[in-house]
C-alpha cells in the first residue's frame, strides 16, 4: 500500500476576526494528515485564538497607516520580511500557502513565489484589499468571497468561493440562556472582533427609546469601551460573546459594521442588518460590503456622523411599525421578512469546502 502523503501548509491570517475565522474554518476542514503552520504578527488576535489549535509562527510586520519617512521604513520592513518568510517555507518544508489577505499576504506571497511553490489567496470584500490588487497577478488561485470583486482583479485567476464562515454557525444554536427572553423583536448591535467606540456612541443615544418601544436589546461593545448606565430588564452589555451563532440566528435584526466576515455571518443566519460602515476603512471597502448586501433587499444603510443617530431611529421606525402592525393584518415583520429572504440569496454555507477542494487539488 502507497504511504499517505502528508501535504505540509503554511497559512497566513492575521489582525482580525474577519482574516482570521475564514482561514481557520479552511484549516479545520482539511483532512487530518495535513500539516499545517500558522504565520502571525505579535500581540494580535491570532495569539489568542490559534496556538491552542496549530503551531503559531509570529514575524514583526505592521500595516502602512504611516505617511512619509516613517511608512517607507514600513514597507522596507515589510519587504525585508519576505526573507523570513522565505527561511520558513524552505526550513519546514512547505508545499502550498494559503492566505487570506492583509499586510501579512505581501511577503508571504513573494516569498512563496522565489520558492516555487503554490500560493491560494482569499479575499472576502467587496472590493479587494491593496495586498490582492497588487499582487493577487502573482498567486494561483486568488478566491473571491463576492461576485463583483472579480471586476477589479483582472488579469488574475478569479474564482468565486465566498466567505468560510465558522463551523458553529452551520448549525442550529440555542439562544443564549443570558438573553433576555420574550416575543419582542431582539435587535443585537455589534461592532466586530475589535468593537467599535464610534458605533456605540451613536446607537447608546437610541437604546432607551427602543426599550420604550417595547424591544429586547443586545449590546456588544468590544473591549475598548465602557458599560453604559442603562438599567432595564430587556437589555444586556457584553464587552464580547462567546455564543455568537446562537445570538444571531435568533436576532430578528443586527446593527454592525460592514466587515466581510460579519456580512457572511449574518448571511448563513439569513438575518437582516443595518450597516453603518467604518469611516476609517482602508478604501472605504465596507461601504462596498454594505452596498453589495444592500442591492440584494438584505440591508440597510446608515452612516456614521453627526447626525448618524437621528438617520438610524428613521430607519428604524417603519421596521418597528411594520414588525407590530397597528391595522391588524397579521404582517407581523413584513419588511425584516424581505430582508432575511435577501440575506439568503447571498449566503454561501459550502464556501470553506469549495476551498478545502482548491487546496487538495494542487497538492494530493
């Protein structure tokens, strides 16, 4: 009998949930005579989440935020890194890399690429990040988690996957025993892996009317933020969750950020969402996410400015009317009905195993 080869891979997610979740649900679906290492930076989420799973390798790269002298010092440092990455693949032996974008993708691509191997790269927004742009011409397969973002990658290998969404969420969950329970619309408001302080102040200022109005509320606030002073029985604070399928599969609506990952999430949930996209986005790529859901009935659009929270109540009250209709015609959630139906349309539940199958391809 042939001796099973143990393909060896190397995978480089890093920063947020959003790069990080996607790739470990490729990694944990891949069968197990895989080898598989983990490239990192220090004192980023991946400390937390992967070495309890695969071996974590850290290299000092950071993003280009930086202007002038000091972002220059950063690209060089970035460049500089591919030689490492270089020492790694040729030191544990790797055949293919996968990664899913980011700052961490410019040296692990090019150094995939002096030592001739595969390299597979995942980008899930709407409009791809610079790393994919600029060197996504270089890669084998550079997998897209939206349709509409292969208009921007010509002269690549484009072949649309979707967004790996984790494994709990392809399963029926209960609802958090810490949720407030009851027939009232449970509205969640979250910004992310990291929170978001911006989202939060504009949507603290509403909590009290939508507790009047009669709804139950759910506040992630990230780890960077503060409890509020709110007292009422139909509303929890939490800096994170650990129960995250759970509270989403049975929220009837989500106010979030637009990231990819989050975009997914509450698609494989089929859960409607109001978007406000961060201002700061790199490219401005979540309002792309956001616009891309929204031309599909699943979303709503609110942005983030002075006048943010007055926008947000506006767009709140006919989904509220319209969840407890006054003309008794029984169109209990009309509106989050259509809204779930156009998160549906976009779910991708298989996209981990179209990956899994690239993967296996180039190297068994």
């Amino acid at each position: 009998m042939a001796k099973k080869i143990m393909p060896r891979l190397l995978i480089a997610a890093s920063g947020t949930g959003g790069h990080i979740f996607p790739a470990l649900s490729v990694a944990e679906s891949l069968p197990d005579h895989w080898e598989i290492s983990w490239l990192g930076v220090p004192h980023r989420l991946e400390n937390d989440v992967i070495p309890k799973k695969y071996p974590l390798i850290k290299i000092p790269v950071t993003g280009l935020q930086e202007q002038g002298i000091k972002k220059l010092l950063k690209i060089f440092q970035l460049l500089w890194s591919t030689i490492d990455v270089f020492k790694i693949i040729i030191r544990r032996d790797i055949q293919i890399v996968f990664t899913t974008g980011g700052y961490i993708a410019v040296p692990v691509i090019l150094a995939s690429k002096l030592s001739g191997i595969r390299v597979v790269l995942h980008d899930s927004n709407a409009l791809p990040g610079k790393a994919t742009r600029f060197l996504g011409r270089l890669c084998d397969v550079v997998a897209l988690g939206v349709p509409s973002a292969i208009k921007q990658l010509k002269g690549c290998k484009t072949i649309v996957t979707g967004t790996p969404v984790r494994d709990s969420f392809l399963s029926e969950n209960p609802l958090p025993g810490w949720v407030p329970k009851g027939l009232e619309p449970l509205i969640v408001v979250m910004g992310g892996s990291q929170g978001a302080v911006g989202l939060n102040l504009m949507t603290r200022k509403i909590f009290p009317w939508l507790l009047n109005y009669g709804c139950r509320v759910v506040h992630i606030i990230g780890t960077n933020d503060q409890y509020s002073k709110i007292d009422h029985v139909n509303f929890v604070e939490r800096p994170f969750v650990q129960e995250m399928a759970g509270l989403l599969q049975h929220a009837d609506l989500v106010v979030s950020r637009a990231g990819a990952g989050c975009l997914s999430e509450l698609a494989v949930c089929n859960t409607p969402a109001i978007f406000v996209p961060f201002p700061h986005a790199a490219d401005d790529h979540q309002e792309m996410n956001a616009a891309y859901a929204a031309q599909f009935g699943a979303a709503l659009i609110v942005h983030q400015s002075n006048v943010g929270t007055e926008h947000l109540k506006r767009v709140l009250v006919p989904l509220l009317e319209n969840y407890f209709p006054s003309n008794g015609t029984g169109q209990e959630k009309c509106l989050l009905d259509k809204m779930s139906k156009g998160m549906e349309k976009i779910a991708v539940r298989d996209a981990h195993l179209r990956l899994v199958d690239i993967l296996t391809n180039f190297v068994e």
